[in-house]
C-alpha cells in the first residue's frame, strides 16, 4: 500500500508524463504539418511559411466568419488571476459563439506585459487546443491567484502572541 507521499509523487509524476505526451503530440503534429507545407510548396516552387507562433496549424488555420468583429476584451498582463481572467473571457465568448480555434486567437491577443512575453515563449505549435491554452496559463500563473483570508486570522494571531504561544 502506497503512503500518502508515495501517492503524491506518483501522481505528479503522471501528470508531468502527460504534459510530456502532449508535448510530443504537438511536435509530432508540427512535423506533419512541415512535411505537408513543403508538399504543397514544391508543387508552386516554394514553401509556405507560417508565423512562428505557439498555436498549432490546425487552430492557426481554421476559418474565421468574414463579418466577425471581436468583442472588446480585457487584458491579462500576468499578475491577476489567470482564471478569473480566463472566466470573464469565455462570458465574453458565449455572447459571440465562438468556436475554440477562434477563443485560442482572442485570448493571445488579450496578453500583455508578462503574460505575452510568455505566450511567445511557448515552443512553436505546442497550443494543441483550447483546454490546453488554459491549463497552460493556469500552470504559468497559478501563484498568483487570490487566497481568500479570514478575517478573523488577525485577531487569532495576536491572541496566540499575548497568550506567548
């Protein structure tokens, strides 16, 4: 029978071998992607370039309405919380029906400061979804999410000090 400790580590080690078989997913898929754009390429003379960016080619290149007009998002600059964020966002996205490729495209362009400096950091296609975009920025910027504090934790504080405890 596993200890608690045992169990812990088990477990982040399953979680870290599967952000690795993810990882290895999108590479997988990045390669696809390369051998098929260099395909396509020969056939024309010279091979298409996508824009280096962390989203993968199946979101890059999926279909946008043409008479779609982006809602006005807040930004998320990495020091609030990146859930409250992601959750007014996805408020913002129900009212346009947007499907995931496009929430992917919309909450990039919501980064600013250190959140952007970590988005483009991402290794080239390694955004395979948008569940993954957030479990990603979850992950990156999870320290700073609101601790809720008692209000009584003062109080319980300095009645311990004056009893010298």
């Amino acid at each position: 029978m596993a200890t608690q400790v045992e169990a812990e580590t088990m477990r982040a080690q399953i979680a870290q071998l599967i952000e690795q078989n993810e990882t290895l997913h999108a590479s997988v898929e990045t390669i696809q992607q390369q051998q098929m754009q260099e395909k396509a390429g020969s056939h024309h003379g010279e091979p298409i370039e996508l824009v280096p960016q962390p989203l993968s080619v199946e979101i890059w290149n999926a279909p946008i309405q043409d008479n779609f007009k982006p809602p006005h998002l807040a930004t998320f600059d990495g020091r609030g919380d990146p859930m409250e964020h992601v959750t007014a966002f996805n408020n913002r996205m129900v009212v346009v029906e947007a499907a995931d490729s496009l929430k992917c495209k919309l909450l990039a362009g919501t980064f600013t400061d250190a959140a952007l400096r970590w988005y483009i950091n991402l290794p080239r296609f390694s955004v395979i979804s948008y569940h993954d975009m957030i479990r990603k920025l979850s992950q990156q910027f999870s320290a700073i999410r609101h601790r809720k504090v008692s209000s009584k934790l003062p109080c319980q504080v300095q009645r311990l000090h004056h009893q010298g405890i």
